[in-house]
C-alpha cells in the first residue's frame, strides 16, 4: 500500500518519474523560447523557456492537456491518465488526436526560480502560465485552433482562463478538479498556512538557502492530507491510530526533490485567481468534471452551481463518492470520466478558424 499512499502525495510534492502506458506511441519532448515575456507585474524575461510534450502526429486534431501545481507534462502520460485516455479506441486516441502536454512556468523543465535567478524571478500567476501556453500552442507549435482543452486541478483552473481569455481557440473544454469562483475559503487558507510555514522556516533563510528547508516536508504533507485523499478512503486506510501513524510516517519518509522557491512560487501563483468574473464570455462547449468529495472544491457550497448557470453550454458531471474515489485526487484516474469526455467530444462539432471567429 505504500506506493498508493505516495501516489496521493504526489499531487502536491513531486516523488517519481511517472511510468507511460505502452499502448499509445512514445512522448516527444521539446523546448520553445518565448521571447520578450511580459509578466502581470510589468516584469519582463527576454526568454523565457518552455517545455513540452507531445503524442501522436502534428496532423492530428490538437488537444491541450494541462497539469496540476508541482506536476508537469509528462505527469500525465501515466497509467491512470494518459494509460485510460491516449491509447487505441479510447476518447483520445493519438492515432487521431495531437495531444499537447506543456510544463507551465515554474514547473517541470521550463522557465522557474531554482534555474538560478530564485526569489528574483518574476512572481508569475495563473494568468501568466495561460498567456504562455497560448504563445507556445501558436507561435511555438503553430496550432490555430484546438479540439479540445483538458486539465486538472491547476490545469482545470487553468481550462476556466482559456475559455475566457481565447474564446474561439477551442471547440471544448474540460475543466477537472475545479471552480471559476475565486480563490478562497479553505483552499486559499490551507496553502496560505503551507506557505507561510515554509517562509518562516530559518532554512529558508528568505529564498537563499542552502538546502531545503526541513519545515517544507512537514507543511506539504500536512496541505496534502487536509486537501486530498478522500473522507471514505482515508477511513477505510486508516481506521485505527497505528493505521493513521503509518500513513504519516510514510509520507515524511518520502524523499522530496522539489526546490523550496520553485513550490512557493507554484502554489501562490493562485492567489489572484478568479475566473467568475467572465463566465459569459466562454463559446466552447464546455464539461466540469468535479468529484463529490473534492476536499477543495466543496459542491455543498453551491458556488459551482451558482456559476456553471452563467456558461452558454456548459453543464457538470460530479463524480459520485465512495471508498473508490480520493477526494480531489479522483480526476486524476481517468477510467471515473473517459466515457463522459468521449461524449462531450462525439456531440461536439467542430468549428473551422473561421467560423469560430464570427
């Protein structure tokens, strides 16, 4: 069971090298240099790198896939995700789609703080990380118009912007593991506690340390349990004290190879984000998929439904809960919501460039 615990974890630490399915042809990587990069601030970067992933053939319908904070592209090559998702016959067939993984600023092989510039490095957000996947999906790869937006998490927050700020550059959109409400509530105060934690460290010494601070491993886990996991799961894993004791020295035990200033970076990234102010602006058909234990991203709140009647075609499809399903961490495993995307994808037309920019 330790490998699924660490798998929970790996949503908000970075452990292992993800394992790809073998049923879909082999990931391309590559670097694009956005040059001139204007962040929200006024900052500007004369090169900012960005990396990528790519399955299947340039000829294919394109498709973006977007990751969650800490992850990057390849996170979504395995088994769970691009294992239930890429291979033949299955809702994104790289046979006929070009499915597009970038590393967002900060993460992964791109652009970040440890590259050596640390805590001078331009405070990105949301906004930012979008603008530079746009760049990359047109300027660097030469795409003009997507089939599909997909992402989780983060990358679901991130589905919310595209729709918003490029209306007519998708067909569809799935935002996964998210709201268009405002950051806030539990979500904001857990990673204001995790954040604040790690600053106050002495190690971290202001961003200039000289090696990872020891309190970040005690922040992070303590985020990742109170935000990820699943009620029922965690119930049924750790139905005693001995159990709950297990699971936590475990995750402590878990080395961590993310950089102190590159996860302070990712994680407050998310403090301006809002994308409920231009709800109406969206065109794409557009799917939610939410789990209804999502730790993050309560339903009972009714901020979610309040918002989705503000999308032209949208609707949601919420993932019922059980001992199954891992809180926030359910949209990571695809075999919950393939049939839905298939759908969404089947039912969809496509629009020329043309067309979608009448």
């Amino acid at each position: 069971m330790k490998a699924s615990y660490a798998a929970l974890s790996a949503v908000v630490l970075t452990f292992s090298t993800p394992v790809f399915a073998a049923d879909y042809p082999a990931p391309r990587q590559g670097d694009w240099i956005a040059r001139d990069f204007k962040f929200h601030t006024g900052e500007t970067m004369p090169e900012l790198k960005l990396h990528y992933t790519t399955v299947g053939e340039p000829s294919g319908q394109p498709v973006l896939v977007l990751h969650g904070t800490g992850g990057s592209g390849t996170g979504m090559l395995g088994p769970t995700f691009g294992g239930e998702m890429f291979g033949p016959g299955q809702p994104l067939d790289a046979a006929k789609y070009y499915i597009i993984l970038p590393d967002g600023i900060g993460h992964g092989k791109s652009s970040k703080p440890s590259d050596g510039m640390k805590t001078g490095f331009p405070k990105y957000d949301y906004d930012d990380m979008v603008e530079a996947q746009y760049r990359l999906v047109t300027e660097g790869l030469g795409v003009k118009h997507l089939r599909l937006v997909i992402g989780n998490s983060m990358g679901g927050m991130h589905t919310w912007l595209w729709g918003e700020k490029y209306p007519s550059a998708m067909d569809a959109l799935v935002p996964m593991a998210s709201q268009p409400t405002e950051m806030a509530s539990r979500n904001w105060m857990m990673r204001r506690i995790m954040l604040d934690t790690i600053r106050n460290d002495p190690d971290y010494n202001g961003g200039n340390y000289t090696s990872q601070p020891r309190m970040m491993k005690y922040a992070a886990t303590a985020y990742g349990i109170a935000s990820i996991g699943g009620t029922l799961a965690y119930q049924s894993q750790a139905p005693t004290a001995a159990k709950a004791d297990k699971i936590v020295d475990e995750r402590l035990a878990t080395p961590i190879t993310a950089d102190a200033n590159d996860f302070v970076y990712q994680w407050e990234s998310s403090h301006d984000y809002n994308a409920g102010e231009k709800l109406e602006a969206i065109e794409a058909s557009l799917l939610l998929i939410n789990s209804a234990d999502d730790e993050r991203n309560p339903p009972e709140t009714g901020v979610t439904d309040a918002a989705m009647k503000r999308v032209k075609n949208g609707r949601l499809y919420l993932i019922p809960a059980s001992a199954e399903t891992r809180g926030h961490g359910t949209t990571g495993n695809a075999k919950f919501y393939s049939e839905q995307v298939r759908q969404l994808l089947e039912s969809t037309p496509q629009r020329t460039i043309e067309s979608a920019r009448r």
